[in-house]
C-alpha cells in the first residue's frame, strides 16, 4: 500500500482589517429603513396638504403686498383706472370694491375680463351701501361676505392701504379750466440722451399756464436737469416724490427747503429742457408730471390717479 501522507488542513484566509466591513444588524437596519420610509410618506403627504391648501387660498393671496407698499406700479394701471372710475361714479371706496373683486379673482385673469366695469359692478353689489368704517373692515366685509370670502377681502383691503394713501386728498396739478390735454404715455420710448422709457406723464398744455401743487410736501430739488430742464421736486408726507418738469418759470420765491400746501402754485408750463442749462423750444410746451416711490428712485404710472383726481375735481364742481 502506498504510503498515506497526513492532508494539510486549509485554514480560510485571513481578511485583513482594513477591508472587513462593519457588522451589520439585519434587523435593527430593517426597523431603520421602515422608519425612513414613514418619515419620507409623511413629508410627501404634508407637502401635498401644502400644495392644496395654497391652491384654495390662491385667490385670497393679497395682490399688493406690505413689502411693494411703494410700488404701485405692481398694480396693473388699466385696473386700478377702472378701480378709481369706481369711486367716482359711485360712491363707494375703490379700495373696498378692489378687495371684493381681488379676493374673487384667480391672479392670473385679474383686469383680463372682456368687460371690466361689469365685473366691477357685481363686485360693488355685493357691499352695503357705505364703505367701512374706521377699524372696522373685517367685520364689514364678514358681514357682506361672510367669513371665509370676507377675511380674504378685508386681506386684501389691509394690502391696498398704501395706494389708498396715496391716491386720497390729493388734486390735478393744472386748472380744470385751462387748455391742456394728455394721454397715457408711460414706458413709452424716448430716445435722447440715449434709449430710456418714459417714467411719467406729459400734460400738454399752453406756454405759461400755472402748475399748482398736488399734495403739500417740502420742496426737496430746484433747477436745472437736462432731460427735465427747469424742474421741482417734492417730497410729500405720502411716502411719493412728485416730479414737475420743463417749467418756464417758477413761482416767485420758492426754494428748495420750503414746505408747499396741497394747490399752491409751483411754477409755469415750458418747454425747457434736453439740452445745456438754458436749452428750450426742443419739443411742444407740456409739464412732465411723475410719481416716485423710495424718495425718487422707483418711477410708477401717474397717469390714473391724475385721471381720477381730474374727474373727482370735475365732479366736485358740477356739485356745486
């Protein structure tokens, strides 16, 4: 018989440690991952509980917020025109009918309407009479609303305050008897000292008719600016600075400083101004009437607040 050799045993090889991997525990990982997963259905469901109820509260979302309270121009100017046309024709706070009409109006499809002062209408015939009071806007439009439609309204209304402010007390910088006639030419294009839109508006008007303030304020600039020629600045209590251009002259004595009522006269319509200090005869006597938020620095549309303010003055008189 041959002969019979002992069989080596074969240990397994050896790992070495860098290379094992940590223990795991199957089922404390199992418990892990279906807590991960329940956590992860949960954020999926609240975010889709999100989702519909910003859905539901679309319309309610305050079009203007705090944080634009100087920007009027986020307003679209053919809605807050027909807003203001409210007021005049009918007695009624805008701003109450605007809160109605936004708090029932998707963003999407606000002043898109076919026709706008219909539906402007439905949304007036939906208040009493008089507006709200005085610290009393919640309950006033719960009470024409009820509450769910009416919160949404009185947001609304809260959000529009500024523009309110703005609008109110407020006149039209010319006599409602002079010869003037104006359009809206806002963001139109102008091309002297280089491509620039138009940040007010021009009321076209004889040489030499007088400009009266539209609000008090203190005159903050006085002189001569290339684009706006002979100009006046002034910074009112509304938060506005008001922009009066291309005058021939000023009123006698005014100075930079000097606190202005609401209808005092500021100066006289030229056509001064695109050109070295001096410069006139560039283009067809008009004033250049802008609104300004930030102490100057954001330019928003004039054009209906001074429609508005001309046909409340209208109204006024044929009051009287």
């Amino acid at each position: 018989m041959p002969a019979r050799y002992p069989v080596p045993r074969t240990r397994p090889r050896a790992v070495p440690a860098r290379t094992r991997g940590p223990a795991v525990d199957f089922g404390r990982l199992r418990f892990a991952n279906r807590r991960y997963r329940r956590y992860l259905l949960l954020g999926l469901a609240l975010i889709l509980v999100l989702l519909m109820i910003l859905s539901r509260c679309q319309q309610g979302t305050p079009y203007y917020s705090a944080a634009e309270d100087y920007a009027p121009q986020a307003f679209d100017d053919l809605l807050l025109g027909q807003l203001f046309t409210v007021e005049v024709e009918q007695d009624i706070s805008w701003r109450a009918v605007a809160a109605v009409y936004l708090a029932q109006t998707p963003p999407d499809v606000r002043g898109q309407e076919e026709d706008l002062p219909a539906r402007l209408a439905e949304c007036r015939a939906l208040l009493p009479l008089e507006g709200p009071a005085e610290g009393q806007a919640r309950d006033y439009f719960r009470a024409a609303l009820g509450q769910p439609g009416g919160d949404a309204a009185w947001s609304q209304y809260a959000a529009l305050s500024q523009i309110d402010r703005v609008f109110q007390g407020k006149q039209f910088p010319l006599a409602l008897d002079a010869n003037f006639d104006y359009a809206d030419s806002w963001q139109q294009s102008r091309t002297f000292g280089g491509d620039r839109q138009h940040e007010g508006c021009d009321i076209m008007a004889d040489q030499g008719t007088s400009v009266y303030a539209a609000c008090g304020g203190v005159v903050t600039k006085k002189g001569w600016l290339t684009l706006g020629g002979w100009r006046l600045g002034v910074q009112s209590e509304d938060g506005v600075y008001y922009y009066y251009a291309h005058l021939s002259a000023y009123a006698q004595g005014l100075q930079e400083g000097d606190a202005v009522q609401k209808g005092q006269l500021l100066g006289y319509v030229g056509d001064t101004g695109y050109g070295p200090e001096g410069t006139s005869g560039q283009f067809a006597p008009h004033l250049h009437f802008g609104m300004y938020a930030d102490s100057g620095q954001t330019a928003f549309n004039s054009y209906p607040y001074l429609k508005a303010w001309q046909a409340l003055a209208l109204k006024d008189t044929d009051e009287k």
